[in-house]
C-alpha cells in the first residue's frame, strides 16, 4: 500500500510539472512579429487572441510618467482612437511617434498639454502608479468613462535585443517605441491581467522610450504592461525611485544621454536610424 501512495504521489507531481511548464511555454507563445507596423495598418486589430491568464506573472509595469490626468469626453475608445491626441494637445510639437523617442521625451520638460476644459484642460507631465491588479486603475481620480490615458517608460537595454511584450487593456491599446508603432487593438482583453498577443520587439543598445496608450469608453478601465523574463533580467526600466518630473528626468539622465533641452543636436531621424 505505501508503494501505491509513493506512486500515486509521483504521478501527482508528475502532472504538476507538466502543467506547469505547459502554462509557460503556453505564456511564452509569440503571436505577432513583423514588426513595427506599417501606416497602413496602424489601426488595424490583430487576430488569433491566446486568452492567457498573466495574473501570476511578477514583471508588470507599475511606475509610468505621463500626463497627470487623461483626456477626457473622448466620444468614445472608437472615435478618440484614431485621433493623435498628443499632436493636438501640443499642437503639433509632440506627435504620439515622435514622443516615443528621446528627443520628444525631452521635449516633454518643456511642452505641456494644452487640451481645452471639455476634454480635462491642460495637464503637466509627472510620474504615477498604476495597480496592475485594478481593473480600473485608469480613472485617476477624474471622470469613469470616456476617456484615454497616455503612459510612458524608459528601458534601457545593456545591447540590441529582440524583446516579448504582453499587454492586457480595456479598452483599445496603441503602443510605440523609438518612433514606431508596434501594437494596436480595439478589443478588450478579458481582464486586467489576461493577456492576447505577446508580440515580438526590437530593443536598441541604451535608452528604449515605450508610448503606450489606451482609450476607453465604460466599465473596467486598464493598461498593463509586462515584457519577457529575460528582458527583465537584462534592462533597467524607468521610473523607478523617482516619484515627479525632476526626478524622473534625473533618474534617466544618464540613460538618455542626449544634449541638454535647447541644444538638441540629435534629429528625430537620427535617433531612428540608431
């Protein structure tokens, strides 16, 4: 009888392993490459959703810089969303692809949101958290419906290195980095922490600017974000201790490693062909 129990105990183990490292190799699944997107598909929705639950995942974002509050009155996810509310808020000195790069992150020190009192007034840019287990983490205070928030990280990668990213978002999610689009989806994700498409990315050697944008129109409002473990382990990723402006742009100084504000040599064109 204690050999059958001894059996019995090792199928079980077994069988734990098993699934276990089904469910990895499962959230390890790449579901987009290619990329970054071309313009014309930069609002096309993917398709092949792999329903993975991440909720045990230890790699979400949490720290982003930003605008202090969102857009909002936005007409809805559907309407807002193909709109470039950076270009119009700083008319026309920030664009969504030209902020994710260095030289339109700096910028950010020096431009500030001017959307008019219908759509939240103007905001500052500033560093803040987002609980990835919250489902509507996005509201911020401000109105629960309508609107779109913006997001912002620094990676910096120790060499160029092919990266995996996992986002979940209610509702449509738009994500750039140095410059180009590499994820659009309208769809919600189920949950705050279900994720559809892992999706394969380039990271360049140094500082990596991440744009990620979500609009929604009710209901759960969230955006998180998680790469690959082995991006993890290699990057830094910012914010991190700092906690406002000054301190973000502190914090990632060294990292950027561009011109001061008002003698930016480096061209948008020049970063990209980096």
């Amino acid at each position: 009888m204690r050999k059958f129990y001894q059996l019995m105990l090792a199928i079980a183990i077994m069988f734990a392993l098993v699934v276990s490292l089904s469910h990895l190799a499962l959230a390890q699944k790449v579901n987009i490459k290619d990329g970054p997107l071309k313009e014309k598909d930069w609002l096309t929705d993917p398709a092949g959703e792999l329903n993975e639950d991440h909720s045990d995942n230890k790699n979400w974002i949490t720290k982003w810089y930003g605008p202090d509050g969102n857009y909002e009155n936005n007409g809805s996810f559907q309407v807002s969303g193909k709109r470039d509310l950076i270009d119009e808020g700083t008319k026309g000195k920030l664009t969504e692809p030209k902020l994710s790069t260095v030289e339109g992150l700096e910028l950010t020190q020096t431009v500030k949101m001017a959307w008019d009192k219908k759509h939240g007034g103007p905001r500052g840019w500033t560093v803040f958290e987002l609980d990835p287990a919250d489902a509507h983490h996005m509201n911020r205070d401000g109105p629960i419906d309508n609107i779109d928030t913006y997001t912002i990280c620094v990676i910096d990668a120790p060499k160029d290195m092919t990266s995996v990213m996992s986002p979940a978002h209610d509702d449509h999610a738009q994500i750039w980095i140095n410059g180009e689009k590499w994820y659009n989806n309208s769809r919600w994700t189920g949950a705050a922490q279900q994720v559809d498409f892992n999706i394969e990315v380039q990271l360049v050697k140094g500082a990596n600017i991440v744009v990620y944008r979500c609009g929604e129109s009710g209901g759960h409002a969230y955006m998180n974000l998680h790469f690959d473990n082995k991006t993890h382990a290699a990057v830094d990723i910012y914010p991190d201790k700092s906690k406002d402006q000054k301190s973000f742009f502190s914090e990632v100084a060294g990292v950027l490693a561009v011109d001061p504000v008002g003698k930016l040599a480096t061209t948008w064109a020049d970063i990209k062909r980096k």
